[in-house]
C-alpha cells in the first residue's frame, strides 16, 4: 500500500493509461466518439475547455458520474490543468466499473498554451443557473445547450389552444424570444383550454394576455407580439427572424402559406392539430432548414396535400367540440419538438406523423414519404411565390 502522496500518484500512473494532447486532438478531429471529462473545479471550467468536454469536478466525481455517464465501457479521456488530478479522476472511475478511461497529460494549461480549440461556457447569471439547474443537470443540455435557448428564437402561429401550452412551456424552458401571432381578443369560451389566458383578462388581445402571462412566469423571456392575421404579404416578414415555428393554426390558407414560407426561408415548422379527441403532431424540415440543423430532410405540407381541397370536400367550418386536455398533450408535444431542435438533440418527427387518440389513450405513427414532383419542394418546383387561398370551408 503506498503511504505518501509521491507513492500514491505513482501507484496511480501505473494503473492508468495517458493520452497525449496531440494524440487527443487528432482522435476528437477525427470524431472518434469518446467523452472528454474535465473534472477541474467550476471555476476553472468556465475559464474555456475542450469543446464537447463534460464538467465534474473532481470532489463530485463519485457521487455525479454515473448520473451523466450511465455506459460503463464507452471511451473515456479525463482533464485538468496539469494530469494529476485527471490521473487519480481515471483511477477513480476504473474501480467504480468504467473500462475504458485514459488520462490526458499534461492537461489544459498545456492545451491553452498550444492554441488547440477550446469553447468558452455560456455566461448564464446565478439566478439563471438557478432557475435552469434542472436542465443543466442534463448532459444533453448543460450550461452551453440552456445558453443556445436563451439565443433562440420561436414563433408561435397562434396562441391558441396549442400555442398556449407550447408558449408557457418554451417560456418556462428559457427560450429567449418567444414571437406570438395572432389576432384575436380572450373570450371566456377559450379558457376551456387556452390556458395562457385568464378570467381576468377576457377582452383583452390574446398576444398582449400571453405577454403578461409569460412575464409573470419567466422575466427572461422576450415577447414579440405580431397582433396580425398572417398573409401573403406579411409570411416573410413574420417568420424571417425566427429559428423555428410552431404551427397551431387550423386553416388551410394558413397551413399552405406557412409551408411555402417554411420552404422559401428554410425555417422548420413544428405543425400540430386538434379534433374533438384527437391530435397530430409533426415537424416540416425543409432542405435548407435540414443543413443548418444537422437533421434529415423530410417531406413538406405540400406532398401529402399538393392543393387544398375542393370546397365540397372542405371539412365543415361548424364549431367542433374539442377536449381542453388534449390541447395541452399536442402543444406539449410541439414544444418537445421546437427545444429538441434548438438543442440539437434526440430525433425529430420529420416524416413521421404522430397520431394521438385520448379515448383509446393511444399514439400511432405513420410515415409521411417526400414526392419527388411535390409543386413546392420537389425537383422543379412550380410554387415560387406565395398563394393566397381563399378562407372557404363546406356548409357543415
Ligand atoms: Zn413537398
């Protein structure tokens, strides 16, 4: 058993494996897959580190590493300033059952000083940490992820039965600029299921009633509200400074407006929709939108639906009834799409429809397929501007 430091850390290089910063950073340019785990202190963290790196202070390495990392045998380089305390991290981390750790050496001072890349942490204030902590808990989010949503910016068509639960969850989740269009004043039949909405504010606008509701729910979020019908004259306008939208509309004009804008822009469109007990959901991403998101390209409104329908086959206009819930599980939904997007994570519903039946509390799934012809984003598209449907439906 060693018996001084010098005998421990010994002990301890001769158990573990060192990587060297070159032979690091070649392996992370080459994208091998391996989790770098920076277990400096915080403060040293947020001076910059390998980008990518995870944060665990050496003091927390036992009790926080099988939280954020759960596979026992993927690759594993720990860091630190100079090798040590990522040498005793390695040892560490094979006797709690992690196979295959090695140890940077030296460690971020020498990487600072050869200029190799390093990311510099968002600079969230304390009270933001504070209200985010359960998001930067997640690896998936972190500091860095909940900085990129405080930058994003989500329009919201409507803030309606689903723009209400999409707006109050993008809100709570920090999303920095939530742009809210809609043109219609609280009514008292709303608050069913709208549910950004109050009693006390019937009468009022409903983009200036989900401002206040947003203001009182998260100060760091800004409001844009458009108190507009949306058209053809003003799609671009509306939707140019966003990153993603969340569709709540249920017109078609509407729908086939936001999709040829969608497509122009290269703006991913998050579409849900309600009746009675059930709902859709699915995201539109647009070629250009599928490039600067890292995710798939997946067909358009426009290649299931290449024209709206024939008035007599319009579906009715006649109020339906709708169940309040079920607002909330579709618009929730929306919003788990639009934040997946920003973070950059998981797997998008591009070409997947998610279908949801509240009464047989079932979801389903149904590929959505791209048409090559699609008029809209198809190899020689025939729509290159916009088209301003008439608003008809069929006397119901
Ligand atoms: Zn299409």
């Amino acid at each position: 058993m060693p018996t001084t430091y010098t005998d421990l850390l010994a002990s301890v290089k001769k158990r573990t494996k060192d990587v060297s910063l070159d032979e690091l950073k070649r392996r992370l340019d080459a994208g091998e897959k391996l989790t770098v785990v920076d277990v400096r202190e915080k403060e040293e963290f947020r001076t910059g580190y390998i980008p990518g790196a995870i944060s665990i202070p050496r003091g927390f390495l036992e009790i926080q590493v099988e939280g954020k990392l759960a596979d026992k045998s993927a690759p594993i380089v720990t860091v630190c300033a100079g090798g040590t305390r990522s040498a005793l991290a390695a040892a560490t981390l094979a006797e709690l059952g992690y196979t295959n750790v090695e140890t940077a050496n030296p460690g971020m001072v020498r990487w600072k000083d050869l200029r190799y890349p390093m990311e510099q942490p968002a600079q969230l204030t304390d009270a933001q940490r504070d209200r985010y902590s359960r998001h930067i808990l997640l690896p998936e989010v972190g500091e860095q992820g909940q900085a990129k949503l405080l930058q994003s910016k989500v329009l919201l068509l409507g803030a309606g039965g689903l723009g209400s639960p999409a707006a109050l969850y993008l809100a709570a989740a920090g999303v920095g600029t939530l742009g809210i269009v809609d043109a219609d004043v609280v009514d008292a039949s709303n608050l069913q299921r709208q549910i950004l909405h109050a009693t006390s504010r019937v009468g009022t606008p409903k983009v200036e009633s989900a401002a206040k509701a947003i203001a009182d729910l998260n100060p760091d979020v800004k409001v844009v509200a458009h108190e507009d019908r949306m058209t053809s004259s003003n799609v671009e306008r509306l939707f140019k400074d966003y990153d993603v939208v969340v569709d709540g509309t249920d017109n078609f004009p509407t729908r086939y407006l936001v999709n040829d804008a969608s497509i122009f822009l290269g703006k991913p469109v998050v579409h849900g929709s309600i009746f009675r007990f059930d709902g859709q959901v699915t995201t539109f991403i647009p070629e250009k939108a599928a490039k600067r998101f890292g995710v798939e390209q997946s067909p358009c409104y426009r290649c299931l639906y290449p024209e709206p329908p024939p008035p007599h086959l319009a579906p009715s206009c006649q109020e339906a009834g709708v169940l309040g819930i079920l607002c909330g599980i579709i618009g929730t939904l929306q919003a788990t799409e639009a934040i997946k997007l920003l973070l950059g994570r998981g797997t998008t519903l591009g070409g997947r429809l998610l279908t949801y039946d509240s009464l047989k509390m079932k979801f389903r799934e149904l590929k959505l397929r791209r048409d090559p012809n699609c008029p809209a984003c198809g190899s020689s598209p025939t729509i290159t501007s916009y088209i301003d449907y008439e608003g008809f439906c069929a006397i119901g």
